[in-house]
C-alpha cells in the first residue's frame, strides 16, 4: 500500500485552509438569517444568544398577515420562468447561428455582442425605462421581462459548449437532408444538455434577485417581488424589522438555493469547459 509524503499532505492541507475561510464566509451569513429569522426582535436585541432562548415562527406569520405573500412569490416566479425561457431560447438559437452557420460578417457581430457584457445596466436603464413608459407597460410582468429577453453571457457560454460538438454531425445531418431546426432538437441539444440546464438556473438566479429594474416598474404590493417586499420592512424614519427581514430573506433565498444545490455541478462544468476553446 502507498502512502503520501508527509510533505505532500501538509502543503494540500495548507491550502484547505483558506478554501475552508471561504465556505465559512458563504455559509455563516445564511445561517446566521436562517437563526434570526426564528427569533423575536425583543431576544435579539435583548442580549439573548442566537442559540440560546426560545424560537418562533411569528416573523412568518406577520409577513402572512401583512404582505399577500403567495402571490408576491408567484409574481418573482413567473418573472424568473419567463426571463429565464425567453433568455435560453435566444441563447440557444444564437449560439447556433454563430457555430454552425456562415454568414457575413459573423465574426464582428459575435465580438460586438459580447461586448454588451461589460456595458453597466446603468448605461441602458434609461432607455429601457422610457420603451417600457411609452409602451405603457408599468406595474406588468411585461414590463420587467420585455427588456431582458436576451443575454450575451448565454450565447457565449452555449457558443462554447457547441464548439466542441464534431462538425461531421452536423455535415451527416446535412447529407441526410434534415432540417436546422431538426438537428438541433434531436443531436444539438441532447449533447449541450448540462451546459443548457446549468445557464439557465444562472438565468433563473440572477432573475429572482433582481431588484433595481423592477423597484422602477412596479408600483401596487399584489404586483411586487419578493427583493421589493423586503424593503417594506427597512425604512430609515421606522427602523429596521430585522427578524421580520431575514425571515423574508430566508423565503426569497429557498429556491434559488435549493436550485444550485441541485444543479451546481452542471453549472461548474459549464463555466469550467467555457474557456477552453476562444
């Protein structure tokens, strides 16, 4: 039986150490919501410990009581499934233009649409805002959805994957006289699959969070999203309800976390396969 050099083992244990330090930075402040969200204003600043003392579920009950919260976390879900199909369909389709297809100019336009990635959302806010104005769509999913109906980041991650799909599938296909559309849902997708459910739970993620763009579109509380019900809770006249606020961190967290727990080897693949072809 071999045996690692004491050496060896100490140097890997050495740089467990600071990834450790980095998990724990990730992990104690949802816990930390997860606790608080348990507990009463009053033992909190009350000097109780956060393990000490008694829980409750009465933060959950007054965001109930307060908030038509079911539907506020229908509304974040629509917007997320919405974003999130429209944004994989136009990525796919692009990707695929951009591989398996020949047409003028093909090279420029994949460079300037790549980037639109490092162009700040503050840059097309404005412009955004005004189409939605004139197109009368405030306080509508509508509204938060029609000016994010594409990604670059997409296009660019699937780009990637398809790049290392064989072009004599594509030729054989060609031979074989099948449609574009049909040899992308029959061998494209099938083979893209991981990269494909990995972009979209980004896109879902990014989605749920989102709080700028529809902080300016929606106005009524039955139309709002779960990072816009959270600020009722935090006001600079009022104060703070802490505990009621990480309760409702805690609900807006649970399906974006329980999704990449699920999926996140998909999604590390994904980004680890994206840079090795330019």
């Amino acid at each position: 039986m071999r045996t690692r050099p004491t050496g060896r083992l100490s140097a890997q244990s050495l740089w467990h150490l600071p990834l450790s330090l980095l998990v724990a930075a990730a992990i104690v402040p949802i816990l930390f919501a997860l606790v608080c969200s348990f507990k009463s204003l009053q033992s909190i600043y009350g000097g109780e410990g956060l393990l000490s003392g008694g829980f409750t579920v009465q933060n959950y009950l007054d965001i109930a009581a307060r908030l038509p919260i079911v539907q506020i976390t229908l509304n974040t879900l629509t917007v997320a499934v919405i974003v999130t199909v429209c944004k994989l369909l136009t990525s796919i389709l692009a990707a695929y233009a951009f591989v398996f297809t020949s047409f003028p100019g093909k090279t420029a336009l994949y460079f300037v649409m790549i980037s639109t990635i490092f162009i700040p959302f503050t840059v097309t806010m404005i412009p955004n805002y005004i189409t939605v104005s004139r197109l009368d769509l405030f306080d509508q999913v509508l509204g938060i959805v029609l000016p994010q109906l594409a990604d670059a980041t997409g296009i660019f991650l699937l780009r990637q994957t398809m790049r290392s799909i064989p072009k004599a599938l594509i030729e054989i296909s060609e031979l074989d006289d099948i449609g574009r559309m049909r040899t992308l849902w029959n061998i494209i997708l099938p083979i893209c699959r991981p990269s494909i459910v990995a972009t979209g739970i980004i896109f879902f993620i990014n989605s749920w969070n989102e709080y700028v763009w529809p902080t300016l579109i929606l106005r009524s509380k039955e139309n709002y999203t779960l990072s816009l019900a959270m600020q009722l809770f935090s006001s600079s006249e009022a104060g703070t309800e802490f505990t009621t606020v990480m309760a409702m961190a805690v609900i807006s967290m649970l399906i974006p976390v329980t999704l990449y727990l699920i999926f996140q080897r998909y999604i590390m693949s994904t980004f680890a396969s994206s840079g090795i072809k330019g």
